[in-house]
C-alpha cells in the first residue's frame, strides 16, 4: 500500500502521466500523454532499463499505458518512478 500511495503522490504532478488508485490489487496503469504507440514505449523503456508491461497485456483502453507493479522493495520501487520520470523526457 505504501508504494501505491508513492507512486500516486510522485506521480500526481507529472504532466506527461495520468494515474488513478486501482480499484484493488497492487498494480498501477498510468496513462502516458503524448505518446500514441504503447508498445514502442514499453520497449524504449525497458532499453532505459524502466520495466514496465504494456497496459494492453490487461485489457487497458486504446492509448498508452503502462503497468507498474507495487509489490517491489520500496527504495527500488522509488528508484524505478524516478527512472521512469527521467526516460520519458528523452
């Protein structure tokens, strides 16, 4: 819960995502603004070393999003959003 809770707070003032509380579970599916094709995006993440899944694995709308999963160590659960936050700007 209290990496949810991270995630949300740091995640609230980024204009690049969009992300609501699950409506249960552990894991998160922002929406990343400006970016039409999902699957790209997850791959240049995961070269930046960001893993995430594609929102499309789990029946998430048309547009791109991305799964993050919460049930990770929370220094590295912080240190993945800042990596997060760091590849979407390049």
């Amino acid at each position: 819960r209290a990496n949810l809770d991270h995630a949300l707070a740091r995640l609230q003032g980024d204009p690049r995502l969009v992300a609501r509380p699950p409506d249960g579970g552990y894991y998160l599916f922002p929406a990343v603004r400006g970016r039409p094709d999902e699957e790209a995006l997850v791959l240049r993440l995961l070269d930046a070393g960001v893993l995430v899944h594609p929102g499309y694995f789990y029946g998430e709308p048309p547009g791109a999003h991305l799964m993050l999963s919460a049930l990770t160590a929370p220094d590295a659960f912080a240190a993945g959003l800042d990596l997060l936050a760091t590849a979407l700007l390049s």
